[in-house]
C-alpha cells in the first residue's frame, strides 16, 4: 500500500506545472526568455566569473517591459581587512548608461528624449547575459553584459541600430567615475581604486539602418598600479572562445535537449570560478562569499573528481594546487586537515571541528588521481591520501564507523559523533586507494580492500534503520526522521538497502518542487545532496525511476525562476550559484547515467543505463586515463550496444550487453 501511494504521488511531485516556466532552449548552449502577458514582471540573478573577477548581475523585467540590471563587482585578490573567507574587495553599481542616453529625431528644435523607456523582447543566456529591446519604434538594442577572462574587469556592450525611416541624431554620456578605498581597509594598508567608465561616448548622427557600438567597462586595481586597457570586442571573443573550448570537451547527448543544454551551462560555471590568486589557480564556490579559497568539500570532494574528466588544464591545475595546499597540514599527530584554506592560501577556516574532512579529501584526491591517469601526479597525491585513510581508520569508533564532530553542513543540522556520509565516502576512498595502490607499486600498511569490505559491514550493522516506515538509514545514532543524504551509501555502490532508500528519497516527505529537503518537513533544501541523490539511484540501476526526477530537476534550475545553474542552498544564501554544485551535475551523468568508474590509471568499470523512453546517449570527448575517448550507447533489441572510440573517432571497443551490466575497460 505504502509503494502505491507513492507511485500516485509521484505524478503530482514531478508535475513540471508545480513552477512557474519562464525559459526556452534556444540551443544547446543557450536559453532565450520571450516575453508574453505571462511571464513578466520578474527579477532574478546570476554570477559571472573571469580569472580575476567575479559579478553577480541582478536583473529585473518591471510591469512596463523596462529593462533593470545592478551588479555586485568582487575581486578576489584584492584583500580587505580581516582577510577572511569573506574578505574580497567589492562593490555595488546600480548605474544603466541606457537610462543616460539622449536622441533627437523628428521632433522640432533641439527636443531629445530619453532612452529609458526601452521595451524588452527577449533576454539570452549563453554563458553571458544578453538583452534585446526596442525603443519607441527608432531603435532596436542589444545588449550584452560579461566578465573578462582574464583581467579584473566587467564589460557591458551595446549596439543600437536606427530602425525608423529618419536620421537620428544620439547622445552617449561620458562616464568615468573612479572611487579610492580608505588605506586601512586593505589586508596591507593598500589603497584600491574602482573605476566605471563609458566607451565610446559622444554625439553621433544615425541614418536609417545604421548601428553604433558603445560600452561601459568596470574595473579596480592597487592604486599603485594602472587600469588596463580595454577593447570591449578583444575582450568580448576571449569569452566566446572560453564558451567554445568548453563546448568541445566532455559533450552529452541525450534525447532530451533540457538535459543537454544544462550540462553545457554546468559546465561553464564550474570552470569559470577558478582564480588566480598569490596561491595559485584556487577554484572557489563564488556566491558573494566565498573566493580565492578552498574547501575539502566543494573542491576536494565534489568538482576536483570532475575537472579529471573534463580535459580543461586550467581546472586540473586548479585541482591539484588544492591538494598540494591541504598536503601541508598533514602531521605527526593525526590532528585534523582545516576545513578550508582562505586567502589566498594565508589562512585557515576550521570552525566546525572535523567535518570528515580528511574522508572528503581522501574520496575525492583518490578518485582525481585515478581518473587523471597521470603516474607522476598519482605518487605525489598518495601521501595526501594514506595519511587520509589513515587519519580515518585512527577515528573509528567502537562499531567500526567513522568519528567527526560535524559534516559538511557544519552543524546546520544534527549529525551525531558518527555520520553516513563521512563513513560512505571513507568506504569509496579505500577501494580507490586500493586501484591505486596496486598502480603505484606500494605496499599500503593496511589492506584497502579488506578495510572497506569490513567498512561496508559496519556502515550497515551501524546506520541501517527503519526511519518513518522506511527500512533505509539512521544519517547518526538517533535520528528518527528522514535525511537527505541517506543517498550517499548508493553512490558509492553500498546497495544493500536500495529500494526503499529510492522510496524515501522520492516519498512526499523528502522530495520537493526544488528537489530533496535537507530534512524531513524542513524548507531548507542543499542542490548537492539531491545532485548525489540521482547520481546515485542512477548507478544503482533505477534509471527509469530516477529520469523524472532529474528531468523535473533540471527544467526548474535551467528553465524556471532562477537560471540557469544548480545552487548551493535555501533559504540560506537565498540559492547563491555556488560553482562546485555545477560539477556535482555534470558527475551525475559520469558516474551515474554511464556508471564510469575508476579501476586504474589506464582502467575503468563501465555500467552504461538507458532509461525505457530512450534509444541512445553518448558522452564525447572525455579527457581521462591518459587519453581522449568518446562512449556511445544505443539500444540493441533488449540489450544495449557499446562503442567507445579514440579522439579520432576509430572504434577501440565494441560491446553488446544487458542494459545496466558493468564491464571493464582497460587502456594499457
């Protein structure tokens, strides 16, 4: 009766009309807003990042079709006192040069009209902002607004084109406002200085069909140094052939072209947010918060694993800095790793205790180093990772399940002295290290694989529960009522309890409009955990009950109220597009819809799964194991045929098997 009411529920929780749909795909890189009576007034934000810069643009479309942006402009290596996890450099800007501009035409005298009244048509994402409007039937507008690759610079471009049978005659303002910081506000006493500045302003004559190009940009410096010189079309192609080299690596194919298009934009925010900071290339969450630092959750665990995949050097120097940098508190004693490593590499954040830090580095620097496939890199990690292990196996409580004062929400929740998902990911690190182990030739002081076989015991003797009716997991001892991430054990292969864990995490009690509540009856839901969550019914082989889901999923985050990127959280950070979340969407697909899982440097378990409603999928161009390979799956009567090719497109491997059966691929 119980799994009844939860098939009839079901319809009801993945019903795509429980959110408002602002959003279409328009390709496979791009989302166009079209405005109807229907889908405006609306506000929303995202964040944008280039090497030294990062902004959150908010925008709105108000009841008269008028076009809003202000911005939040953060640079991360300018440090502010007290150089902390929050201490980057910024500013508000709330000026719109649209609103500033003038235009005479056939009015008497000199009569000018303001342009601020500019009617939306549409709005485009394409890994930047880009706003198409009209103004009293003289103009057509487009603009776009996006950050620099690589200087600590926004830019904002505009083209107006003459759409009326008559000269017109246009006025573009001169802006240039610069604002000095106070000396003490800086790490060092460095004064900063923040610029906005117009481009191509003057006064221009417009004959019926022409165009004028003009910007704005926003840039800070140390007073000590010079702005940098601009070019709003240099900069404007660096960006575009970032977008480019970033389609052409790790590409997805599905059926459905919402899934598609949400890889491609997870894809760019990932990338986007590493930094270049005194520390080396630190990947950072973002959000307003949180820059020029590491944390062995967000990097170490969730998007390190990724860029090993991806094929984007900056990501996996990126990757492998982070390691190098939490590789320096490893000691003696066993005490434990800093949660985080913040500015720029000068400081720590450990106010949580143990959050099963050293699980999350292990699970993660493992996995990286497998999957990066390079034997020279994979002996530099493996110091990092036995220390890890070992740190674990020195906190294992007398039921032989892993101690910590706290997990990655810190303390937001209750999570007991020992959790799920410090002992699940301590259980996926030993069988990594294990592949890893016999790769390098070492003789590891415990035998990994042994471990975990009695680890995987243990994590169910110790947290397997009946919990609301569920026989799933207990998340610590004493914890009577559903959590969300009861989906870590599926993730790691622990399939014990797996239908009924589905049931939970599907039941009304956990699933929401926004995916998993944090817990059961709680508002408070974290994308990372529903991101694991499907990732994980995925690899275990319910691929037809997890596509709805993920489908209901991704429409929201791509398509609805808030676009175009997983976020980190609600309320709190009031759904900031943390980056790492994005890696944790692409994985899903890896690891859960291909069942890609490291066995060596040059070896991997391949457990493809189709859903019922598709032929075919295929992932193109991974760059891992020492190589370049695309995977294509299509359906072969009721069995599934494989093909996996070199990065010229010769067939390696051919396969014919049962949809869901795991086979192993080796490229030595």
């Amino acid at each position: 009766m119980k799994k009844i009411i939860i098939l009839i529920l079901t319809f009801f929780v993945v019903s795509p009309n429980l959110a408002q749909k602002y959003w279409d795909v328009s390709s496979d890189r791009e989302i166009t807003w079209r405005l109807n009576e229907n889908n405006f007034p609306h506000n929303d934000f995202i964040e944008s990042s280039g090497r030294f810069i990062s902004v959150i643009s908010y925008y709105n479309i108000d009841e008269n079709r008028h076009f809003n942006i202000s911005r939040r402009c953060i640079f991360p290596v300018l440090r502010i006192k007290p150089n902390d996890t929050h201490s980057s450099y910024s500013r508000e800007v709330d000026i719109d040069i649209m609103k500033l501009i003038n235009v005479r035409g056939g009015w008497s005298g000199c009569e000018y009209k303001s342009l601020k009244n500019s009617v939306v048509d549409s709005v485009k994402i394409r890994g930047y902002l880009e706003v198409y409007s009209k103004v009293d039937g003289l103009f057509s507008v487009k603009s776009k607004y996006y950050p620099s690759t690589d200087k600590p610079l926004w830019c904002e471009n505009y083209t107006i084109k003459n759409i009326s049978n008559k000269k017109q005659y246009i006025d573009i303002p001169e802006i240039d406002i610069l604002s000095t910081s106070r000396p003490q506000e800086g790490v060092d006493d460095e004064i900063y200085e923040f610029c906005i500045k117009s481009v191509g302003n003057g006064f221009y004559e417009l004959e019926k069909g022409e165009s004028l190009v003009f910007g704005v940009e926003i840039q800070a410096k140390e007073k000590e140094s010079t702005f940098v010189n601009v070019n709003l079309q240099k900069e404007f192609e660096a960006r575009e052939k970032y977008l480019e080299e970033m389609s052409n690596h790790l590409i997805l194919k599905t059926p459905d072209s919402v899934l598609n298009t949400m890889f491609e934009f997870a894809k760019v925010r990932s990338t986007e947010s590493i930094f270049e900071t005194s520390g080396g290339l630190m990947h950072a969450p973002g959000g307003g918060n949180f820059y020029a630092a590491i944390w062995t959750n967000d990097q170490a665990e969730y998007v390190n694993p990724f860029f090993s995949y991806l094929g984007y050097k900056t990501g996996a120097e990126s990757a492998i800095n982070s390691y190098r940098h939490f590789a320096k508190f490893m000691n003696d004693e066993y005490t434990p790793i800093p949660s985080s490593i913040i500015a720029e590499g000068k400081d720590i954040w450990n106010g949580a205790g143990d959050r099963g830090d050293s699980a999350m580095i292990a699970y993660g620097a493992s996995r990286f180093a497998l999957q990066y496939g390079d034997k020279n890199i994979a002996k530099e990690l493996w110091k990092l990772i036995e220390w890890c292990l070992e740190y674990n196996r020195r906190n294992l409580n007398e039921q032989g399940v892993v101690l910590s004062d706290s997990d990655e929400l810190e303390g937001r929740f209750p999570s007991g002295k020992a959790n799920l998902c410090t002992s699940s990911l301590y259980y996926d690190a030993l069988i990594s290290a294990s592949y890893l182990a016999k790769e390098l030739g070492v003789s590891p002081s415990n035998n990994y694989m042994k471990e975990a076989k009695v680890l995987r015991k243990n994590i169910n003797d110790y947290f397997a529960s009946n919990v609301e009716g569920y026989e799933t997991y207990k998340y610590y001892e004493g914890n009577d009522v559903l959590r969300a991430w009861i989906c870590i054990p599926l993730t790691v292969g622990i399939t014990e309890r797996t239908e009924e864990t589905i049931d939970a995490l599907f039941s009304p009690r956990l699933w929401t409009s926004d995916g998993l509540a944090t817990k059961a009856g709680e508002i408070t839901f974290w994308d990372r955990s529903t991101l694991y969550a499907l990732r994980g019914v995925f690899y275990a082989g319910y691929q037809d009950r997890a596509l709805p889901y993920l489908k209901q999923y991704s429409s929201r985050r791509l398509l609805g109220d808030h676009v175009p990127y997983a976020v980190e959280a609600y309320p709190e950070g009031g759904q900031a597009q943390l980056s790492a979340e994005s890696g944790l969407y692409c994985r899903l697909y890896v690891e859960g819809l291909f069942g890609l899982r490291p066995t060596g440097l040059k070896s991997f378990d391949l457990t493809p799964r189709i859903p019922e409603e598709w032929n075919n999928i295929s992932l193109s161009s991974i760059s891992a194991f020492g190589g370049v390979f695309s995977i294509f799956v299509e359906r072969y009567g009721d069995k599934l045929k494989v093909f996996i090719k070199d990065e010229n497109g010769k067939i390696i491997i051919k396969k014919i098997i049962k949809n869901g059966s795991t086979f192993s691929v080796n490229f030595k």
